[in-house]
C-alpha cells in the first residue's frame, strides 16, 4: 500500500513538473511525449490536464501549480507562475 502511494506520489510531481514546463512553454507536448517514449514509460504520459484540448494557461490550472511548488519550496518556479498568471489576466 505504501509503494502505490509512493508511485501515485512520484506520477503527480511528474505532472506538476510537466505542466509546469508546458503551460511556461520551455517544452511542448511532443517533447514531453518523446521523453515518455524514450524511457519506455509512455504508459506513464503524465500531465493533470488533457493538452488536445486546453493549454494548461487557467488561473485554475496555475494557481495548483503555485500551490503545488510553495508546498515544495520551489519559490522560483512560483514567481514565475505568478507573473505569468499576471500576464495572463493583462491580456483579457
């Protein structure tokens, strides 16, 4: 029980990590894809939103990012969601 917890875990700080890189577009799906096919884990292809249909740039979506980096004291990846969050909301 605690080894799925520990692998649930260790899916969902890939997603985060993952999403992070996309919605912040130092990756693009297809590199994500490729990383997962290279490994062997594309069984694993792990992001918390569905890209074909949303680009993952929500206020939704970034502040679980921020809330998710903070918890792991990522403080540079937060500023860096925040002022895209903050761009974000400029451009409507």
């Amino acid at each position: 029980m605690q080894e799925e917890f520990l692998e649930d875990l260790e899916l969902l700080n890939e997603a985060m990590e993952n999403a992070y890189l996309f919605v912040t577009k130092k990756v693009t799906v297809d590199d994500i894809y490729n990383k997962y096919l290279s490994s062997g884990k594309f069984n694993r292809f792990a992001l918390p939103f569905d890209p074909t249909t949303e680009d993952g740039r929500t206020d939704f979506m970034i502040d679980i990012l921020i809330e998710h980096f903070t918890a792991y004291e990522e403080y540079e990846k937060c500023a860096e969601l925040v002022k895209l969050k903050d761009s974000l909301e400029e451009q409507v």
